[in-house]
C-alpha cells in the first residue's frame, strides 16, 4: 500500500445498489448521510469522482460545516479538497456546473483523450488536465504524483466504474458503506464495484472495523485486508 491513504465513501440501498436505473431520477434527501459524507470529505486532501458520476449528478460534493472548514485549517488543509474528476475520454459536457464550482480542479485522463477530445483545449482553461497514460490510465503514475504534490488522504466517491479500477489498482485501504433502508431494484441498477468481478477465490476481503445505526441506517467502516 501507499503512503496516500485511499478511503472509499459509498452509499447504497439494501439490495446493493447505488442508483436506481435512471441515475438522474431524484433521490430523497437523507441528513445522517449527507453529514457522514459532508465529514468524511473534509477529512481529505484530495476527491477522486469518476465521469459518470459527474455526468450524472452535474457537481461535486463542498464542505460547508463551518467545523469542518475550522478543523481544515487547522490541519493546514485548504478549505475545500481538491476535486478530480477521472476521464479517459475527456468526454465532459462544458456547461456541466463542475467546471465553475469555486475549487480546485484536476481531471486524470490519457494521452489518447487529449488528443482525440476537441473539447481539450478549452477544458485545459478550466481544470488542470493530467496525462496519466498513452490509453490506460496508469494509476502508479497518479499516486506518484499526487505524493509529489503533498496529497497524503484521498477520499473516493465513485462511482462504481471507478471503485472497481482502484481496487484492482490495489489502492484502497479502507471503505465507509452506507446502508440506506430502501430498496431499488433493477438488474441494470449499478453497485458501489462494477468492472468485470472477481472470482471468489481471488475477491478482494475486507474486515470490519466500525459500525453506527442512526436510525434504520448502517454506516459499515471495513478496511481491506489483501
Ligand atoms: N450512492 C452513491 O454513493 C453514489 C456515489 C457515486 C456515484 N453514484 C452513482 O453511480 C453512477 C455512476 O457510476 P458509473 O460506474 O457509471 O461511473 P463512474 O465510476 O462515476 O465513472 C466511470 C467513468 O470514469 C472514468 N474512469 C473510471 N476509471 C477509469 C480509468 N481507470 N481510466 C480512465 N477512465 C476511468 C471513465 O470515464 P470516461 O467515460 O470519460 O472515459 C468511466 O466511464 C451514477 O448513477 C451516480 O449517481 C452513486
């Protein structure tokens, strides 16, 4: 494991699902979630989102507890994290709310987004592009640059396109699951671990380390043991 501590923050209903089959259909607003997610963040240098979660939910996550902010700086943290959003298509919409959001911004891509998007030029105006790979994006590259910038707590939000190719990176060292008490349903619904699986025998375990109900909710904190 890295010195870049990897925490995965995910939420999904009982059957295990992180959207409904419309990811742009509206969710019910839940506080206990919205205040772990709201803390969990503040704790990072860094927020990893992938495209599709940007392209669906338009924005990212900020940090406005005022607490929050106040134990930032004093960590010597900046008021918010620094967002990046991977995309090795680049194939984000300009006028997605993102690109203005008062942050930083940063978009892991490839050599081949780079040269393929038109919209390239323009994003480079908007958001610090970094070339990660000819067309893979090569995730030993991004933590030793991240490292080289000073980012020492990572904080993912996923979705599960992304979860998936960090843990098969081998870069999570621990996970906060919420369990919402609804249940979803629909098999092209995603969960918070897409890609292609794993066969049991080489799936990825996990031990639990914390548990909280509030309410009828779990929050589940496991940390990844191989
Ligand atoms: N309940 C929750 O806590 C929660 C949290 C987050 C998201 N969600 C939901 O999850 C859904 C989105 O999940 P998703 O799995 O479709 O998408 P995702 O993981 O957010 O994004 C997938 C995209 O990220 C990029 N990406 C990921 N890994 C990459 C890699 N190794 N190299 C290059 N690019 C990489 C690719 O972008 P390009 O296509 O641009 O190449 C890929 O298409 C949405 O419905 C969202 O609302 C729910």
């Amino acid at each position: 494991m890295s010195a870049i501590q990897t925490t995965v923050v995910l939420a999904m209903t009982a059957d295990g699902k992180i959207s409904a089959v419309d990811p742009k259909a509206p969710r019910e607003s839940d506080a206990a979630d919205q205040a772990h997610l709201e803390y969990q963040a503040s704790l990072a240098d860094l927020v990893l989102v992938g495209a599709g979660t940007i392209r669906a939910e338009g924005e990212t996550f900020t940090i406005r507890n005022p607490e929050l902010l106040a134990a930032r700086k004093v960590r010597g943290q900046s008021p918010q994290p620094i967002t990046c959003v991977v995309s090795g298509s680049l194939d984000l919409s300009l006028d997605l709310p993102f690109l203005s959001q008062d942050i930083e911004r940063w978009i892991f891509t490839t050599r081949a987004g780079l040269e393929r998007n038109s919209n390239a030029t323009t994003l480079q105006k908007l958001a610090e592009l970094i070339d990660l790979g000819d067309t893979d994006l090569d995730w030993d590259r991004a933590y030793t640059l991240m490292a080289e910038r000073g980012i020492h707590k990572v904080v993912t939000l996923g979705g599960g396109s992304l979860t998936a190719s960090l843990l098969q990176a081998g870069r999570i060292d621990d996970w906060w699951l919420t369990i919402w008490p609804v249940i979803y349903g629909g098999k092209h619904a995603p969960s918070p671990v897409e890609g292609e699986g794993f066969v049991p025998n080489a799936a990825p375990h996990l031990q639990l380390v914390e548990t909280r109900q509030v309410g009828s909710e779990l929050f589940l904190h496991y940390r990844t043991l191989n």
